[in-house]
C-alpha cells in the first residue's frame, strides 16, 4: 500500500510538472524595441493625449455631431462588424462550456426471436423486447491547461472583434468628418468664386464703357467675356463635386443620396488645434484600437499554440452511464434490479498519428510568429501616419500663411490695376492678369486651410480618437 500511495504520489507530480511546461505565459510585446514612434510632435512628449478626447468634443459642430451620431447608428460596416462580435461572444460562451461534462441521453428497442433450427439456447423461447434507456457523460480533466488556452484564445479573439468595431467606429467618424469639412470648403470656393464672377461682370461693363470712348479696343472686351466665362466654368466643376461628397456622405449614414444640412458658412481657421496633442507613443497600446487589434490577434496565436502544445500530451477523461435495461417492458420498471451503470477513466497519449499534432503545434507556432511581425507593423504604421500628419499640419500652417500674404497682395493688385486702367496708366492684359491670380490664389488658399483641417482629422483619428 505505501508503495502503490508513494508511485501515485509521484505521477501525480509529474503530471503537474508537465501541466506547468506545457502552457508558456503570454507577454505584450509592447514598445521593445521602439525608442520613439513619432519624428515629432506638437506641445512636446506629454501624458495628455487628443485620442482621449470624446469625438463630441472634439468635433463640436453641431451639425456634424448630428450627421456622426447618425452614421454610428446606421453604418452597415459598423452593424456587420457589430454582428461579428456577437458571433464572436458565442465563441466564447462555448469554450466556457468545455469545462463541463457532456450529458447525453439514450433510448433504445430490440425485438428479436431465433430460429428454431439454430443453436442457440433461446431457440424455444418466444420472440422478446430488450428496452435500454441510458444518461450517458464524459469529461475530460483539463491536466495540461488545453481547454484554459483554449478559452484564452477566445476571449482574445473577442475582445479582438470589439476593438475591430472600435476600429470601424473611428474610421466612420473621421470619414464623415473629412467629408463634411470637404463639403464647407467646396461651398466656400463656390462663394468666392461666384464673387469673382461678379467683380468679372463689373470689370466687362467698365471695359465695354471704356471701348466706347475709344481707351480700348474690342480685343479687350472679347478677352473680359472669355474671363467671364472661365469664372463661370468652375462652378459646374464645384457643384458637381459638392453632390459627390454629400452622396459618400449619405452611403457612410446608411441611407440612399440627398442633401447634406450644413451652416452657411464656418472659418476654417477656426478649427481647434489647442486639442492636437501627440502624447506618448506608448498610448497608442491603449487608445488605437488598430494596434489593439493586432495584439489580441497576438494573443489569441500565442494561446493556440498553447493549445497545439497541449494536444501532444495525454487526454485525461472520466466517463460514465446508467440507465435501466431489461428483457420485457414489464421488467423495464423493476428497479433496482433493473439498473446498469458504469464508470470508466481513460488517459489516452498520441503515440503515432502520422505527425499531425506536431505539425499542427508548429504551424500554430509560426502563426504566432507571423501575428508578431504584425503587430510590429501596425506600431510602425501608426507611427508613420502620426508623424505624417503633425509634418503635413506643421508645414501646411506656414503654407496658409504666405498664401494669405498673397492673396492679400493680388487683391490690392487687381484693384489698383483697375484705377490705373480707368486713369489709362494700365492695359486691360493686367487687369486681367490680376484678376486671375485673385481667384486662383483664393482658391489655393482654401484648399490649404483644407488640408489642415483634414490633417487635423486624421491625426486625432491616427492617435486613436473617436470610439468614445
């Protein structure tokens, strides 16, 4: 007997030193290897951060507050990845039950008789019933931790599609808000340019007066029609793209084409850039879900692996059944004497299978390996496009700046050049000259202040900001 407890005593503890090398603890990656991911930021490196900003803050147009409230909640992208997420928590309700013993229940009926001929000792008897009724279980003993990696891996699997959704969430605020903003400039280039066709107009009468008394000739005036028109030739280009825009807007809200309500007029200038805060590259961990994304991914291959390991070793299953089985319907009821039941305990090891579970174990293996290198590549990719968008706001602001110069300029240029015609110390060539470089310079400009807005955008959403 302290022979038989001693040799328990000691598999025992070897199948819990087995249990113990056969799961590797998982370890985020993080930033090993990184010492910034940003070439520079704005405010300097800081525990504040624009991602941490709610989107409705952060976007507080209430317009647009309008047109992301309703794209959150219509988006078929976000409905399609919010379904992936439920199917994802049934995943994860089911590795939960693999813990459990599996019950079955059995019902069976034999109705046989033996030939009067043959052999058998019941050949005289008369036919007879054989009723079986059985509850049937099985369990395995989670020895190696196979089923705790298993329900590791699908819980990282799930908070993996949450982050996805998370994902969606920001990109669909950031594209509704790029467009939107898309859309104030277009309309705003529309003004200016319907100005300027007005100051045409006004420039084509003073020309026509001027031909009258013979300071200049039908050339000039054929030249300020043929301005005119060219004025007039961008608005078409203008409405077309601003019907455009308001379409993309309404498929990212999930409904069919029409217009977009918008105030008649914002400055662009105006669009806050005391929130642009870089932060510390390390919350890009928390607060991109991307990046979240691809760790959970890590994650889950590293608990597969666990899993694949585990398949290696030996299953550890009890069993059982019990149930009445009797010859006759009328025995069926006789209790106990009715009665069967069994247990067994089973330890079943991998001996020869045609390399499958190592071949399985060393797939899973490189397949973490593989979800490593993307994570990698995700921190290297968030990186670049913060560093990107501080870059493009950074030299885009200067950019604006000599633009308006500018555009400051050619204003005072094209109006002195109108006195100057009137009074005879110009041609018309440089009247129109200036004219033309006032419209275009205009519209320059607010492209410009465009893409700061739109790098703005991007820039919160490239450090995480709108899934909350």
């Amino acid at each position: 007997m302290m022979k038989k407890n001693i040799y328990s005593v000691f598999v025992l503890s070897g199948m819990i030193a087995f249990s113990a090398c056969s799961v590797q603890k998982y370890n985020s990656p993080g930033l090993a290897g990184y010492k910034t991911l940003f070439r520079d930021s704005i405010n300097g490196d800081t525990a504040k951060n624009s991602a941490t900003i709610a989107w409705k803050v952060f976007y507080d147009d209430p317009y647009l507050q309008k047109l992301i409230t309703e794209a959150l909640a219509s988006n078929l992208n976000i409905r399609m990845a919010i379904v992936k997420l439920n199917q994802a928590a049934q995943s994860v309700k089911q590795s939960n039950a693999a813990f459990l013993p599996t019950l079955n229940a059995g019902l069976s009926g034999t109705l046989s008789d033996n030939s009067k001929y043959g052999n058998s000792a019941h050949a005289v008897n008369p036919p007879f019933t054989d009723l079986k009724l059985s509850l049937s279980s099985s369990w395995e003993i989670d020895v190696w931790n196979k089923l705790s990696s298993a329900k590791k891996a699908q819980q990282a699997l799930y908070l993996q599609q949450q982050s996805t959704v998370n994902a969606v969430r920001t990109q669909i605020v950031a594209n509704v808000a790029s467009a939107y903003y898309q859309l104030i400039t277009l309309d705003k280039q529309r003004e200016i340019t319907k100005r300027n066709i007005d100051s045409y107009t006004k420039y084509l009468e003073t020309v026509k007066s001027l031909k009258k008394s013979a300071q200049v000739t039908e050339v000039a005036v054929l030249q300020a029609k043929a301005q005119l028109a060219t004025a007039k030739a961008y608005l078409p280009q203008i409405e077309a793209s601003i019907a455009s825009y308001e379409n993309y807007l309404c498929m990212l809200l999930g409904k069919a084409p029409a217009s977009i309500d918008r105030p008649s007029r914002i400055d662009l200038t105006a669009f806050h850039s005391e929130l642009l805060i870089a932060g510390l590259p390390v919350q890009l961990l928390s607060n991109r879900p991307d990046v979240q994304v691809a760790e959970l991914a890590l994650r889950a291959a590293h608990e597969q692996f666990n899993v694949a390991r585990s398949a290696m070793y030996p299953q550890f299953i009890l069993s059982g059944a019990v149930g009445p089985d009797a010859k006759g319907i009328t025995n069926w009821f006789n209790l106990p004497g009715s009665l069967f039941w069994n247990a067994v305990a089973g330890l079943t090891q991998p001996v020869l299978n045609g390399r499958s579970l190592k071949t399985q174990k060393e797939i899973a293996r490189l397949q973490e390996e593989s979800a490593l290198l993307n994570f990698k590549q995700s921190l290297l990719t968030a990186g670049n496009e913060v560093s990107n968008a501080l870059a493009s706001i950074r030299y885009s602001t200067q950019q604006a700046g000599f633009q308006k110069e500018q555009v400051d300029a050619l204003k005072k240029a094209y109006e002195y050049s109108q006195e100057l015609l009137v009074n005879g110390y110009a041609t018309y060539l440089e009247v129109l000259s200036a004219q033309n470089n006032v419209l275009s310079s205009e519209l320059a400009l607010y492209n410009t202040y465009n893409t700061i807005v739109q790098q703005k955008i991007t820039l919160y959403r490239a450090l995480g900001g709108g899934w909350h």
